[in-house]
C-alpha cells in the first residue's frame, strides 16, 4: 500500500506523527473572514508541528474551497513535512450553485486522485440526514474510493448521521469500512452511536473546533473512556485541527502529540486540548456487541 502526497507516493511507515484533519488553506463564502490563505503562515504552522515530533498533516480541504495544491507542495517540500491533499466537496452551501451544477463529482474524484496530487475524499452530511447533495457526492466518493482505495474523511454536521452514513457508503455503495473516517463525533456525545459506529470497523475522529465548544467538550474524555472500557483498541482517531487565523498562530503552543490508530491509509496522530469543564453526566449504556475501536487521546477542531 502507498500513501499519496502532494509530493509523490509514500510508505505508510514513512508518514510518522501524523495530524489526521487539519486545514492549512481554506476559503469559503460561508466563512468570511476565516481564510487561510497565507503560505508562509503554513508553512510556520508545519515547522512549529515539525519541532513538536510531527511528520505528516492531512488536510482535509477538498475540491473548489481554496486548498491550493501547489503552495501545499512547496510549503510541504520546504518543510519536510508530509501532506496529504483532499479531492470531494463539502456542504453545497460553500459552492456556487452553478458550479456545483456544472461539476462531474465522479469524474473529478477520479481524477484527483488518479492524475492529481490528492490521497483522500473530504465528503459531508447534512444535519441529523443525508440531504440529495450528500448522497450524490457519497455516492462519487464510493466509487471513486473502490476504483483506487483512498480513504472518505466525513465532515459529519454536528457530530449525527455516523450510522447513516456507514448504511449508505458501506452498505449500499460497498466502501469498506476500514476506508471511512468518521469525523466531529465528539459533538453529538451519544456512547451507544459511538460503539455502533466502531463495531462497523470505520475508523472514529474525536476532532472539534479550535474554539472551545461548551455544550460537547467536556463530553469528550468520557465519550473516549465509555470506548476504551467497551472495546479492544484497534481503531479510533483523534486530533486537532485549526482554521482562524489567530488559533492558526499558537499552533505551536504547548499541546500533547501521540501516535493514534492507523486510519485506512497510514499512521495518523493527535493533538490534545482539555475540555472547558470537568461536568460529567450519565451515558447511556451500550449494547452488547462485537468489538468496537478505540486508540487515541482527545481532540479539538473546526467546522470544516
């Protein structure tokens, strides 16, 4: 298995400590004012994360929101950083309905990954659903990801549809489950969700915005122990990801970095941030079941 980089294949073995959703460049007109559109700040962040022990960034920018794929080559050839590109389209709210109109997610998938520098899909739901947005892009990534086995990092709104997704990719489109990335599921804190979706074999992402989020955080250290005590550690991920520019700048500031679950495509890493509250509140208790996935720390992140 090869791991595709905005500079060329790569072993899984060479990616290192890898941050498994981060945003270097992005731009959308939902987002006024959070662009990150400054190279040499990118490339501040990735030695600030080189010096930390990091090795490799997937950024999870996908197609049409300003990833810049040649500034993230040079800013990853002046680094030394690995970084993975993402091909897929996020909300239809960040795009022009034109454009979206126009676009052949199939054919551009494919491309991206095939002719392109990407080594990943960046997909999205709706809120509590699947809208006909959702599911026309899902449906592209599948085939894109059986076509060539990249992984589907899933922007999941709010942290819901987890299980509705894994219906939809794994179910009826095929996608292995080793290959889909459950993203934000630190936001909806619903234990029993969590262990349905880690019995499926996905890989889980504990990742949340920069800013703190009072109403989740501090579900997150309980949410990840309800895993651990119900599980056999084979495959969780957690991480922490930054968008506004003033958080992009303390990127390098006192975090923990360990090495997390490998996720479909290669060894992948996490940065740590306490939750703003020690409250803990009763989970719901889980079915018996299979085997669910747990290895990893915590994680913070964005709306992306």
């Amino acid at each position: 298995m090869r791991i595709r980089t905005v500079l060329g294949d790569i072993a899984p073995g060479d990616l290192g400590v890898c941050d498994a959703h981060d945003h270097l460049f992005i731009r959308s007109p939902r987002l006024p004012g959070e662009e990150l559109d400054d190279p040499a700040a990118a490339a501040a962040q990735l030695r600030a994360f080189a010096r930390l022990g990091g090795g490799a960034v997937a950024q999870w920018t996908p197609h049409g929101m300003g990833r810049r794929i040649d500034d993230l080559a040079d800013v990853s050839r002046a680094t030394g950083v690995h970084v993975i590109a993402a091909t897929g389209l996020h909300h239809a709210a960040h795009y022009d309905a034109d454009l979206l109109e126009r676009l052949q997610p199939d054919t551009l998938f494919a491309d991206e990954l095939t002719r392109g520098r990407a080594g990943m899909i960046k997909v999205a739901t709706a809120f509590h659903g699947l809208d006909a947005h959702a599911r026309r892009v899902m449906t592209a990534a599948a085939a894109a990801s059986n076509a060539t086995g990249a992984p589907i990092g899933v922007h999941l709104e709010q942290g819901t549809s987890a299980l509705d997704v894994l219906d939809l990719l794994c179910g009826a489109l095929g996608v292995p489950p080793d290959r889909v990335i459950l993203g934000h599921l630190n936001r909806s804190p619903d234990s029993w969700v969590h262990r349905r979706a880690a019995e499926s074999g996905a890989y889980l992402a504990f990742d949340g915005p920069s800013r703190t989020h009072h109403a989740t955080d501090w579900h997150l250290f309980a949410s990840l122990a309800a895993l651990a005590e119900a599980a056999t550690p084979t495959g969780s991920c957690s991480e922490a990801t930054r968008r506004r520019r003033a958080h992009a700048r303390n990127w390098a500031s006192p975090t923990y970095c360990a090495p997390c679950a490998r996720a479909s495509n290669g060894n992948w890493a996490a940065r740590r941030r306490r939750p703003s509250s020690p409250r803990t509140r009763p989970e719901r208790s889980p079915p018996p079941g299979p085997k669910a996935c747990f290895e990893g720390a915590s994680a913070t992140r964005t709306n992306a």
